[in-house]
C-alpha cells in the first residue's frame, strides 16, 4: 500500500472508533441524577404533540397581591404521551407554580411513532406567562416575538435545556 493509502485508512479507522466509542450527543443522554436516558426536544414540538392543553387557573391570592411573571416548567412524557415527570426551577413563586404543575399534569400528548427505548423519557419546557391587565388576569402560553432572543428557546433545544433539567426541582405532589 501507498503512504497515502495507509494515511486514509489510518483516518477512517480513527473516524469510525470516535463513532462508536463517542458518548450520544444526538439528544439522548444520561443524566447525573437520573438513570434513564433522556431524550429532549423543543418547547414548539412538545406543544406541537400536544392533544390536550390545560392552561393554569391564575390563583386568586396572587391576584389580589399582583404577582404576575413567566413561569417555565419541564415536562417528562413516556411513549405513551403521558406526563410521568414534572419540574420547575427553584425560587418559582409557590402560588404561580402550583397552578402550573396542576395544569401540566393534566396536558396529554401522541404516542411516539418511533418509540424510545425501555424506561426512556422525552423532555421538553413548556412555559406560561401569568399576566394582569387592566385589573384582568389572564394565563396564556408564553409566545414572545420571533425576532428576540427568548423565543430562540422555544424553537430549539440546547445543552442549556439539559443543565436546567438537572439543577431544576422534582415538582412536589401538592395539587
């Protein structure tokens, strides 16, 4: 063989062991804390699957005292399309993020065509904006302008997403 040749076999070698020796970085990963593999998507296509979508009943106490904002909650469906996991970040106002949880736990979604494997979960956010206007309180899915950075974030799922997950709270079972 050529110098040339053994050159590119030695390439193609190395190419294909980074292939099967590289940890997933197509979606799927394990996470520190958990012991399934995860695979996340966008807040866009986890609405997109949706079937059935609860909006959160604003709490009259946080009415009454003016509490609004944007709350985001990560959601954990099976294969099925069933919500099996729910969690919030810390700090969340209690009101506002008991009144989410309790919608999200009501949400359903299609079952997965391409199934994932045994004890996998899809993640993904969804996120509400609690609003007061004019005296009139309203809750809706969160849509910022497509042409500012906040709603990069409901397109597209990043490593961001994945930290978040970790460093964000099992929701408590209080609804």
């Amino acid at each position: 063989m050529t110098q040339q040749a053994n050159r590119l076999s030695l390439i193609l070698l190395l190419a294909c062991a980074c292939l099967v020796f590289a940890p997933q970085v197509s979606g799927q990963e394990t996470a520190q804390n958990e012991r399934r593999p995860i695979a996340f998507t966008s807040e866009g296509w986890g609405r997109s699957w949706a079937t059935k979508k609860v909006l959160p009943v604003y709490p009259d106490e946080a009415i009454a005292q003016n509490i609004q904002g944007v709350v985001e909650v990560g959601v954990g469906i099976n294969d099925d399309g069933q919500v099996i996991k729910v969690r919030v970040p810390p700090g969340l106002d209690p009101r506002l993020r008991k009144a989410a949880v309790a919608a999200v736990k009501r949400w359903e979604f299609r079952p997965f065509v391409n199934k994932l494997g045994t004890g996998e979960y899809c993640i993904f956010r969804l996120t509400f904006n609690f609003l007061i206007e004019e005296g009139a309180a309203r809750v809706e899915l969160y849509n910022p302008p497509w042409d500012i950075p906040e709603h990069r974030r409901i397109r597209g799922a990043s490593e961001r997403d994945r930290k978040e997950w970790l460093r964000w709270e099992d929701a408590p079972n209080d609804n």
